[in-house]
C-alpha cells in the first residue's frame, strides 16, 4: 500500500502559497478605460440585462462555468465526522479535479451546521451564483433529505457526488464486465455490503440499468422485512425474509462493498458464481484485498477503490463530465437519464482502443478486458464522451429546453478543450 510522507503533505498544501486553488481575472484591467468596464460604471449594464432576464447571467457573468463545491464535513473521505473547516482541503481538493478534468471553475462552500434546514437554507439562499451545487462529504441519512430538497428547489443542477458518483462508475463497470462473462443483467444476483449513501444509490441505479435482484447488507445483516430499525432508505431493498451470510453469497455474481475492511472474506467469495464480478470498494484499504481475492477465485473479475490496482472505480471519471454536460445545456436537474447515459458512455468508451499516451501513464499496454473494464481517468475522450452523452439525454428527457441542440457541434466544441 502506498504511504504519503505526511511533511510532504503538509508542504504540498502550504508552499508556496497556502491552499490548493486561486481566482483568476479573465478580462484586462490595465487601462482606467478597462477599469471602468470591469467595474463602475460598466458593470451596471449587464446587471441591467439580468435584471431584464435572469438567463443573461450566463452570458454575462461566470456562472455559466461555476460549481460549487458544498460540504458540512459529516462524512469525510475516510476520516468521518471532523466538521466543516476541517474538510475544507477536501473540498479545494474537488475543486482541483473540476478544473483539471473538464475546465469547470468551483468555490468551496464549507457550512458549519448539522441541522438539515439551515444547511439547506444557506444552499438555497447563495445558489444563484452558481451554474451548478456538487454536495460532498454529508453523513448519510440526512445527505438524502438534504439532496431531495435542493433537487426540489434550486433550477440549477444539483448532486450528492458521494451517492451518484460511485453508483455511475460502478455501474460501467458491471456493464462491461458482465459482457465478458456473458452474464444478463436482469439474471445478476448483486450483494451490496453497506447500507450508506453510496450503497443505496447504487443500488438505486443498478435496478435502473435492468437489474432485478440486490440484496443488501449493512452492520446487522441482511436488510429485511422482518427488521424495525430500517429507515425508509434502507427499506427499498428489504428482502422478504431473513437469510445467512451463506445464503446471501451461495451463487451471487456480483458483490460490491462499500464498507470497511473484513466486512466478507474469501469464504463468502469462494461460495459465489461462476466468474464472479467483486468490487472491494473501500478506501484506502479494500474489504479483501485484489491477491486474495484472486488466490481463490482466479475466475473472478475486480475492481478497488484505489489507485495502484486495475479497474479504479474512481468518482473523478464521473462527477466533472455529468456536471460539463450538465451546464452547458442549462439542465434544471442532473435525472436518472444523464446518469445512466453517463454509465454507458464510460463502458463504450473502455472498449475503444485506448490512447498511446495511457501507456506512457502507467508503463503498460491497456485494452479492454478482464483487467481493465472502465476507462483510465487520464483518457482524455471522457469529457467529449462523458459530457456529451450527459447533454444529450437531458435534452431529450427534458432536464434541459435546449432547442435544436446539436451533439455533434457539442462534441466539436468539447475536443477543443483537450490539451
């Protein structure tokens, strides 16, 4: 496991100025005439057009290319509950892949409260500056109320990216790996082990994608109907009756955890199906590590979290393109549609032949397969294809009331931003 010096760290963060990201001035102001463009007295006409038509705002200013980045530090990356300022790294950090992904600018905004109303309150009341709200690092249940409320609100789009994120990503992958094992989605038996928000919606999205039957585990078992302490989340996938952990597994295809270390173990993958799909999803150390799992199911296709092992289900190919996409044709939301269709232009993309740079980036040929079912988060397509896929679909179900939009022109446009 890779370790980070933690006195790089620190300087990593404060030299030679302190943080990660900075504002950057777009027009000239080096003239008193650009001065009094810039401020007063020109900036009074385009306040004048918005005024007129809110869409102006646009046009006129950054919210066009603007996300916020919003957190209450709850739930953050591994380290859970250290509040808002605490998180605030994390969240210039999101801010940082933003830009360097798909070229949209962000602020973070870290709100010091847990109540679900002032947070909602504090969102709703700043979200006209922005062209998009990304919520991050919300301890679950209340990231759920807190998302349906600002998605119920706003007119702008907004998502929980711990939820949608793994949810699209994992979901390409199980696509793509599915297809080499030639399994159905509607015959998959899934095993969810976690019960947080990001198991829920992925849940949530992999019966979208046509999948029949998810069971899910949290820290007492098996999510059932016999069960009194479930809240209304975990009962969309209460099963009928209580089973094992040896029933739970015998014959399963996929397992995907989200979790922690040891939650199941080689025992309960031996008992799953032929070529299995595992996906050990916990940061930084998976539930069962890659080489054990593969010493007793050699068969078995997998994905981790991390970074130093193949088929990173890694949020960063998701959350910067659906949000691209999702901006550019002024989508009131970020539905089911963009996300699924941001799902399957990730596994399309992972079996088109990868660029020759990828090989300089990781010091060996890729090709879709086994070892390489979604696409690197370096492959430069993934915002023409990502984004665009996105666009689309909130054209065509409505999310946006874009006329006559052109994805074609779109993508075009998108290839430009490549460097």
């Amino acid at each position: 496991m890779s370790t980070v010096d933690k006195q790089e760290a620190l300087d990593y963060h404060a030299k030679p100025r302190a943080g990660k990201i900075a504002i950057e001035v777009t027009k000239p102001v080096a003239t008193q005439k650009d001065l009094s463009l810039a401020y007063t007295p020109g900036v009074a006409v385009p306040c004048l057009e918005i005024e007129k038509n809110p869409e102006d705002a646009y046009k006129y200013t950054a919210k066009s290319n603007l996300v916020a980045v919003i957190s209450n530090g709850t739930a953050v990356l591994g380290l859970g509950n250290i509040g808002a300022l605490a998180s605030k790294p994390v969240m210039e950090g999101k801010g940082v892949l933003f830009k360097k992904f798909s070229g949209l600018d962000s602020f973070d905004i870290e709100v010091d409260s847990e109540s679900v109303d002032r947070f909602c309150s504090v969102v709703s009341a700043i979200a006209p500056t922005f062209g998009g709200i990304n919520l991050e690092d919300i301890k679950a249940p209340e990231c759920f109320e807190i998302e349906k409320r600002l998605v119920e609100e706003l007119d702008i789009p907004v998502m929980h990216d711990d939820q949608h994120g793994t949810a699209v990503i994992s979901t390409a992958a199980i696509l793509n790996a599915c297809e080499l094992t030639n399994k159905e989605l509607k015959e998959l038996k899934i095993v969810i082990v976690g019960a947080g928000a990001a198991a829920i919606s992925c849940g949530r999205l992999y019966k979208h994608v046509g999948v029949k039957n998810v069971l899910m585990l949290d820290s007492k078992g098996l999510v059932h109907a016999g069960r009194s302490d479930l809240n209304e989340y975990k009962r969309e996938f209460a099963q009928e009756h209580y089973m094992s952990k040896e029933e739970i597994f015998d014959g399963a295809d996929v397992v995907v955890g989200l979790s922690r270390p040891g939650t199941f173990d080689v025992e309960d993958i031996k008992r799953m199906a032929k070529n299995p799909i595992i996906f050990t999803l916990a940061n930084p150390t998976p539930e069962i590590m890659p080489e054990d799992t593969k010493k007793v199911r050699p068969d078995a296709i997998v994905a981790t979290g991390r970074s130093d092992y193949a088929n990173q289900v890694n949020n960063v190919l998701g959350f910067p393109f659906i949000f691209r996409g999702a901006i550019d044709v002024r989508a009131k939301k970020i539905n089911t549609e963009m996300k699924i269709a941001a799902a399957y232009a990730l596994a399309d993309l992972a079996k088109k032949e990868p660029p020759s740079y990828l090989r300089e980036v990781y010091g060996k040929e890729m090709s879709y397969g086994s070892e390489y079912i979604i696409p690197s988060p370096f492959d430069k397509r993934l915002i023409v294809e990502v984004s665009s896929a996105v666009a689309q679909a909130a054209v065509e179900s409505g999310s946006s009331t874009m006329k006559d939009f052109d994805i074609d022109a779109y993508k075009k446009e998108l290839a430009k931003r490549i460097d």
